[in-house]
C-alpha cells in the first residue's frame, strides 16, 4: 500500500473531521449556551443577531469561501490553500471558546461570535473542495473513487467527535459547571485537531496533476470562476444539481428527525441522539465501500441507486419512526444514511472527474456549495415547517421526492467518468478554451 497516498488520504480526512465537529459543536452549543451566554432574549437586538448567526451566516459564507479558496486553488496549488483552510476552520472554532460573553462585554460578545462564524463558514467553503481533490489527484485512475470517499467520512467522524466531548462533559459536570465554563472545552480541544491536521497536511506533497497542468498553462488564461461559467457550466449544473438530493436528505435523516421524534411522537430527545449517533457509525463503514462500487461499475449507477433509494426511502423513513419503538427508530436512520451514502460516497470522484484541472477546484467548490445554500441551508426549516403546516409527514417526504428528482435530472445529463483520467492534454485544453 502507498504510504504516501496514505498520508494524503490522511490529510483529507482530518480536514473534513474538523470541519464536522466543528459545525456539530456549535450547532449544539448554540441550544444549549450560546442562547443564554451570547444572544439574551432581553434584547432585541442580540436576538436578531442570533436569527442571523445560528443558520445563515455559516452557509452563506461558504460560496464566497469557494470562489476564493477555488481561484487561488487553481492558481497556486492545492496544499497551500488546504493549510489556510485549516487555520482559520479550527483557529476561528478554537477562539469561539475564547470569548468573553455578554454579562462581561454587551453587545460586543455576539458581534466576536457572529465574525468568528462568518470566518469558519469562508474557510468551510474552500476545505472540501481541497481535501478531497488533494485525494482525487494523488490517487489512480482505478481506485479514485474508493480513496476519494475518505474525506467524505469526515461528516459522521466529526459527528461522533463532537456527540463524544459534549457527552462526556455532560457526565463528568453539573450543568451549573458546564453553563459557567465547561462549554468552552470542546471549542478549545479544535486547537489540538488543528495542530494534529497541520502536522499531517504540511507533510504532503502538492497534487503532481496540478503541477503538470501548471506547469502547460498559458497565463493569459481567463480567471478560473469565468472559465466555469463559460466553458464548464453543464460541469457546474450536475455538481449543483446532483447534490441537491444528498444534502437535503441528509439534513432530514440527521436533524428533522430529532424535531419529529420529540415533537411529533413524543420520544426522548435521546432516542433521536442515539439513532443518528448509531447511524453515523454505520454511515462511516459504508462510505468507502459505496465508493470502491463506483470503481467497480460506475459513479453514475451507484449515485443514480441512491437518488431513487432515498425518494423511496423517504416514506418508509417515517414509517419505521412512526412505530415508536427505539429500534425501529435507529433502523430508520441508518438505513437513511445508508442509502445517502452511495450519493455521498462516490460524489467526490464523480464531482472532480467533471472538471479539468485548470478549473477543478474552482468548479467543484462552487457548484457544491451553491448547492448548500439551496438544499442544504433550508432543508431542516423547510421540512419543520411543512410537519407544522399540515401536522402530517407526507408532504417532508414529498418534499425530499421532488429534490431527488431535480437530482435525477442532473445526473441523466452528467457522463460516466469512472477510470477516467484528472490529466488534460493539450488537445482537450484547446478545445475547452476554444467551446
């Protein structure tokens, strides 16, 4: 086995780890403390910070994220950009646990925690791409897909992470303990994963795909985001097409449906926590494997499977939760983010095949959290305000149908890329600049 291609995949991954713990971590901390600690309920004018903070900030910062951390991805190398990535992911977490609150501060606190969020939202927006690039473009043509999904594990691994610390403290202190101080210890534990990630990333070499394709360019070549639009949109349109269905999926499997075993059946919140938690265990083990399938017989039957999977699965989902039982509703979550993982796990590869290197991260950066913001920002409102509108869960799943049929659409137009290679010849280099 190629340790070097090892040391890359382990770059990747601990990116993409961080990034979840992160986004877990605080979305977590914001019901439980921040509320209380940064945004009191007194003030009118914190509790519209807080509508602004808790959701928007975060996903509208990451397409920004992504044309800039895309540009100069494509421009000065992938390594470079993923290392800046990382410092201001987990510096920007690490200083959240830092901040003085609003008793010690005003008003001041939550502008801090509002920036400092803006900050991890831009840096979010460039680290995927990068990450899982860097793995795309070290490994082969053959087995890109099953390397490629590593990073991808880095949504349930940070997950867990995250559920882990916050459980553990939950244990260890009295919640006056926790209110008071305890909280800021898993934002200050992101500083330990940085210096851990550093360590590794700055080990790795740069992308030799990059590196040859930097070395033919022209540099009188247009900027990267214009060379997208002009050249690549059908690319940019299944990358944001495609992950239309996998990010609102997942935000039902994972977060909706906490909001509906409590509210909805009844449940506690527990029974939710341990369904996803469970489920994200499975979905880490099933990622990969769902990924070398794509080596085996194509991205585009594997992903096409869990498009149609999950616009089925979207009733039964709430079928086997409607029966009540605690197994039942841990059945219902990780057949979910099953059958969200042969969307999940070949997407990478899938995704970086569509673009040639020159415009790669850019293309993959931009289409995928364009994405985001339609899907995966809105998914969890949009799901709670349909079960409260018509007190009945048919329309969530019809809501997940008609996304995965947006997703279907897209993939019907995309070409089958497995075993193809990320190298461009200066054939389709001159017939991409002359399209």
């Amino acid at each position: 086995m190629d340790k070097k291609l090892l040391r890359v995949v382990g770059a990747g991954l601990i990116g993409t780890t961080i990034e979840w713990y992160d986004f877990f971590l605080y979305t977590s901390a914001a019901a439980l403390v921040f509320n209380k600690l940064f945004f009191p309920t007194a003030d009118p004018l914190t509790g519209t910070l807080l509508a602004l903070l808790t959701y928007a900030v975060g996903f509208l910062a990451r397409p920004i994220g992504g044309l800039v951390f895309g540009h100069f991805g494509d421009r000065i190398g992938r390594k470079k950009l993923l290392v800046v990535s990382l410092l201001m992911m987990g510096g920007s977490t690490f200083a959240m646990g830092l901040l003085p609150t609003y008793s010690a501060v005003g008003v001041l606190a939550p502008i801090l925690l509002t920036l400092l969020r803006l900050i991890q939202g831009f840096a979010l927006g460039g680290e995927w791409g990068g990450a899982v690039l860097l793995v795309s473009e070290h490994g082969d043509d053959r087995r890109r897909g099953f390397w490629a999904s590593w990073p991808q594990t880095g949504v349930p691994a940070g997950n867990l992470l995250a559920t882990a610390v916050l459980a553990i403290l939950a244990s260890a202190q009295p919640d006056a303990t926790f209110q008071a101080w305890g909280w800021r210890i898993p934002f200050l534990l992101s500083g330990v994963l940085v210096v851990l990630g550093l360590w590794i990333r700055l080990a790795v070499s740069e992308s030799p795909v990059f590196i040859a394709a930097k070395a033919a360019a022209d540099e009188r070549e247009q900027a990267p985001i214009v060379d997208v639009f002009r050249g690549h949109f059908r690319a940019l349109a299944v990358t944001f097409g495609a992950r239309i269905a996998e990010n609102v999926s997942y935000y039902v499997i994972t977060a909706f449906i906490l909001v509906y075993v409590t509210t909805g059946l009844g449940l506690p919140k527990a029974t939710g926590l341990t369904a996803v938690l469970v489920a994200s265990a499975v979905h880490f083990v099933t990622i990969p494997l769902w990924g070398l399938l794509s080596d085996k017989i194509g991205r585009k039957p594997v992903y096409l499977f869990g498009v149609v999977g999950m616009a089925a699965w979207s009733f039964g989902f709430f079928w086997l939760l409607d029966l009540r039982t605690t197994g039942s509703v841990i059945g219902a979550a990780v057949i979910g983010l099953v059958v969200h993982g042969a969307m999940y796990g070949p997407q990478a590869a899938f995704f970086a095949e569509q673009f040639p290197t020159r415009v790669r991260y850019t293309g993959l950066s931009v289409g995928g959290q364009l994405s985001s913001i339609a899907a995966g920002a809105v998914a969890p409102l949009i799901a709670v305000a349909l079960f409260e509108a018509y007190r009945s869960t048919v329309p969530v799943s019809l809501y997940v149908v008609a996304m995965c049929l947006l997703s279907l659409v897209a993939l019907l137009a995309a070409r089958e890329t497995r075993g193809a290679s990320l190298h461009e010849t200066t054939a389709e280099r001159q017939a991409s600049m002359t399209a």
